[in-house]
C-alpha cells in the first residue's frame, strides 16, 4: 500500500521540490542583474575613464563579470546598452545616443537576461524563456 501511494504521490512532490528550487534560482538571478545594473551606473557616474579602454567598456565588463556564472547557462543571453539622453526631460524619447554621455548627461543603462531556467518548470506551466531586466537612469556628476 505505502508502494502505492508513493509511485502516486511522488511525482507531484519531485515537480513541487523542483519548483520551489527554480523560483530560488531565479530569485538569485534576478538579485545579480540588480547588483550587476548599480554596479555599472555607479562607473559611468563618474565621468572618469579608465586607464585601459573606456567606461562604455568598463561597466559592460562589470556586468559581464558579475553576471558570468548565469550567462554560461545553456540559450541564455545578455544584453547590455547605454543610452544618453542629455536631461532629464528627455528620457523616454528617440533624443539620445548611446554610450555614456559627459559630465550632467542623463543616462539609461539597461541590462536584460533572458534564459530558459533551469529546471524545465517555467515551460511546463508555459513560460518558454524568463526575462530579467533592469533599467538605471543617472546623472553623470558634475
């Protein structure tokens, strides 16, 4: 009997367990690209370049750096872009270029993980890829 209702039972908890471990690695993705996004702003806040290269090249470092250990996983992408709006007023708009921008420049920085999970759960229930995806808007200081 206890056979049973085990070979039952089983499958629903093995699905629930591994659930309950995707949600935490997607909450440990998520809290990475947050950090990997303040990181970068806090280099182009700055407006001081780096002895090699420059901060454009700089903060896409950092955040591949940060974001390593997730980006090796199998269909997964990083996209990194910098916009400068020049004001405040201008977010939002087609009124910008990319890159880091000058010292007072409003910039966006915008930084998206897209990765199918781990566990095959998310395509269960009919998630096909997970997007995480953070957006900064700074002024370069003055």
């Amino acid at each position: 009997m206890s056979a049973i209702e085990f070979a039952i039972a089983a499958p629903f908890v093995f699905v629930l367990v591994l659930g309950t471990v995707e949600l935490a690695v997607d909450m440990m993705i998520d809290a990475t690209v947050q950090m990997a996004a303040q990181s970068a702003s806090r280099v182009g806040l700055t407006t001081t370049n780096p002895a090699s290269g420059t901060r454009a090249q700089q903060a896409k470092q950092i955040v591949s750096n940060i974001l390593s250990g997730w980006t090796g996983l199998p269909n997964t992408t990083l996209t990194i872009t910098e916009l400068d709006y020049g004001s405040y007023n201008a977010v939002g708009t087609p009124a910008y270029t990319a890159g880091l921008g000058a010292l007072g420049d409003v910039v966006s920085y915008n930084i998206t993980l897209t990765t199918p999970g781990i566990s095959g759960i998310p395509q269960l229930v009919g998630i096909p890829l997970l997007t995480f995806q953070r957006n900064y808007i700074v002024q370069n200081e003055k």
